[in-house]
C-alpha cells in the first residue's frame, strides 16, 4: 500500500465507463469510443479498456454476488465510486487473465488516485478476499437452490431475463443456457451492401444476407463506402428482416412502401436501395429523423406512426420495427440487462399493439406487414401477434420462415425468431401479415 499510485489510462478509461453509466445513465457504446480517441488509447491499450468496461457492466450481478460475501455491509452502504472499484477489480481477478497481484494493485492505485487512501485500503482487503477462490468455486459457493436462480447468476442476467429467454426457447434450459452464454460474446461487426456489391466490402461474406459482411474488428468508419453511404453498419438479422419485407408476394401494384419507425435508419436505408417505387420513412423523434436522412433515405417524415399523415389503405408494403426493450442485443449494449425492468414491458406492449393498428390500416386490400422486434420476449413477440390477428379478423399471418432463405433454426413457424448463438445475429423476432 505504501508508494505512490500510477495512473493507468486503461482503468480509468474503464473507470470512467462504468461511471458514466451509473450518473448520467450513458450508453458504454457510444462514451468509450469517445474517450478512446480523447486518450489515443490504440491497439492492446484500447481492447483491454473495452473488455474491462464492457465485461464488468455485463458481469455486475455475479460481481456483485461475490462481492457482498466478502463486504461486511449491504453493497448499497457502499459508495457507488468505490463499488465501481470493486467491480472494475472483481472483473479482472474472476474473468481474466490478469495475474492476481497486477488485479488488485491496479484497483488500489484508482482507488487512491480517484477516491482518498481509505477507500484504498478498503478496496485492497475485500479484492484480496475475492482472489481466494477462482470464478466456479465462488459459483459453486454462492449457488441458489432453485434452478432459474441459479442459471441466473451462471449467466449474470436477471431472473426475468433468464426466464424470458426460456420461455421463448420452449423451456429448453441447456438451450436458454446456450442463448445466454452468447449474450457476453464480443459481437462481430456486420456490414450491409446497399449500392455496392458486397465484395466490395471488407470482411467475410455473411452466412444469411446476400448484402452482408462480417468483421472482427476495426473502425468502419475507415470504409469509404461507409463513409459515402453506399454501404453501412447493420446486423445481419436486421437486413434480414428488411430483405423478407421486400421479398413477401404481393398481388398487384407495388409501388408505396413505408417504414414506420425508421430511425435510426438502418432498415430504412436498406429498403430505399429495394424499392421499385416510393419509400416513406416516419419517425417521431426529430433527431433520429434527422439520422435518417443522412443514411440516404430520401422522404423522410416527423410525425407518430400511430396517425402516419398517409392515406388510409394506400401502402403496398409496410415495415414496422417497433419500439422494444431491446433484449435480443444485450451483447452490443453491456448496461442494457440491469437497466430493463420488467415494468418497462407493459408501457411497451401497449404502444406496439398501437402501432400495428396503424400499420394495419396503411395497408392496401392485399398489402403486406414486416412486424419486427429485437426481443425474444413473448409479451413482445407472440403476444402482439394474436392480439392484432383477434383485432383485425381478415388479416393473414403468412409463414415467414419461407421469406429467409437458406436460414436454419427458425422455429416452429410462422412466425421468425434469430438468436446470437445460433445465427450470430442479434434475437430479432418477424412476423409478416396480408391485409384482406
């Protein structure tokens, strides 16, 4: 403890992460890249950083699990910095290879340079009680009696997470094993081709999507068909789901299609690079609006998708990716499980079945719907579905598996349902109807 503390720019680069997230309740994936370039963090400097930042905000319930056995108060005595702290060690002593001494030294020197010399000494007493055990004996310690407990602090997910996922798996729980596991894989970034062919692109070609390419790393931005707009960033189940939209039969003139939440502009650009006629892109938040226009799309309206300022009965195609918790791309957003809570869902639920009632009424007399949504959940997914089936008595729900070809895994139909750990895509959910 003695000796002045070193200012290690990767843990304070991490540091300032976790508290970015925990004040201003920012989003990791956009404050660490900035504090990346704001720091030239580079290389092995910049991959640690993100693993540490990352890794800790998806690991915090099992952290926070072992921490509280080695902590003589409640954790929510603890001051949130000094938590911060512990994590930021925790994570490193438990889920990775750093040796040991470097671990908890390294979580001494934030604790002084950051906080004062107590919370020093307090984070190098409970740090070194953490390294006793490795990760599976902590686990083996700690295990809940009932199963999804337990499952629920293997994986550090929710409870409600971790059931959701089994409920959409059938109650398969190797399977909501496998599903969660894949929710701390360091994502690949995907690639979509809109005016470019895809072997223009960097990367491997994508498995599913005839437009997609995957890479391991880097900064797309450095693509000039990034840059200039004929290629972007995009999962490739998200171009999926605009591919099966454009792809639906349809009977008779096929000119209108509309997106009816387009921002931030992904699905929409992608379907302007399909479409044989005129595409609308609605979009209540005037700053998302705004991102879509820059992503190329040319029609682009601010207004509520629940009252789109379009006729009645004269689109050919609709896409309505709805509003949803997200739970399908936990992977990309670390904060993204802890902060969801189950009394998100009903808010959202509601405002979904009010945006497939104005979709519905868009829709020409053989006119298709794309309802799409990045969440396993049933309420989400299953639900939504019947409900506006029971609505709308003549509409027809198609069989969506046939519009993803060569796709594996899809279900048991008709409704689509991807998942990281069996298509590498984020968990987007599809169901496509015919209005009568």
């Amino acid at each position: 403890m003695s000796g002045k503390a070193r200012r290690d720019p990767v843990r304070h680069t991490a540091y300032d992460v976790l508290k970015a997230v925990r004040e201003d309740d920012a989003y990791a994936n956009l404050v660490l890249p900035r504090l990346l370039r704001e720091r030239r963090l580079e290389g092995r400097d910049a991959a640690l950083a993100t693993e540490l930042a990352y890794g800790t905000l998806r690991a915090k319930g099992q952290l926070d699990a072992v921490l509280a056995a080695c902590v003589d108060r409640p954790l929510d005595k603890v001051d949130p910095p000094v938590l911060d702290v512990l994590r930021l060690g925790a994570y490193q002593l438990l889920r990775t290879r750093i040796p040991t001494h470097a671990a908890v030294s390294t979580s001494v020197d934030l604790a002084r340079t950051r906080l004062t010399a107590g919370p020093a000494a307090f984070a190098n007493a409970v740090l070194r009680k953490v390294a006793a055990q490795d990760l599976d004996s902590w686990l083996l310690q700690l295990r809940p009696v009932d199963e999804m407990d337990a499952l629920s602090l293997e994986t550090s997910h929710p409870r409600w997470i971790a059931q959701a996922y089994r409920d959409a798996l059938g109650g398969d729980l190797e399977e909501t094993r496998r599903a969660l596991a894949a929710d701390d894989e360091r994502p690949q970034v995907h690639l979509v081709a809109r005016t470019v062919d895809r072997s223009e692109l960097p990367g491997e070609p994508g498995p599913w999507s005839p437009r997609a390419t995957r890479l391991e790393g880097g900064d797309p931005g450095d693509i000039p068909a990034v840059r200039d707009g004929r290629a972007g960033v995009q999962d490739e189940g998200s171009q999926l789901m605009a591919l099966a939209l454009a792809q639906a039969p349809l009977d008779g003139p096929d000119g209108l299609w509309v997106d009816l939440c387009a921002g931030p502009g992904g699905k929409a650009a992608l379907l302007q690079s399909l479409a044989p006629g005129r595409l609308v892109a609605l979009e209540v938040q005037p700053h998302r609006a705004a991102l879509v226009r820059t992503s190329g799309v040319r029609e682009v309206v601010i207004a509520d998708a629940r009252c789109a300022p379009l006729a009645d009965g004269s689109a050919d195609r609709v896409l309505l990716d709805a509003p949803c918790s997200g739970l399908g791309a936990l992977r990309r957003r670390p904060e993204s499980r802890w902060r969801r809570q189950p009394s998100d869902l009903p808010r959202l639920t509601a405002l979904q079945g009010e945006l497939l009632d104005g979709a519905v009424r868009l829709l020409r007399p053989g006119g298709v719907l794309a309802y799409v949504t990045c969440s396993p959940h049933l309420a989400e997914t299953a639900v939504p579905v019947l409900d506006v089936l029971r609505r709308h008595p003549g509409l027809q729900q198609l069989d969506a598996r046939g519009l993803l070809p060569g796709v594996p895994d899809l279900g048991p139909g008709p409704g689509v349902q991807l998942w990281p750990h069996l298509h590498g895509t984020d968990a987007m959910f599809l169901a496509v109807f015919r209005a009568p």
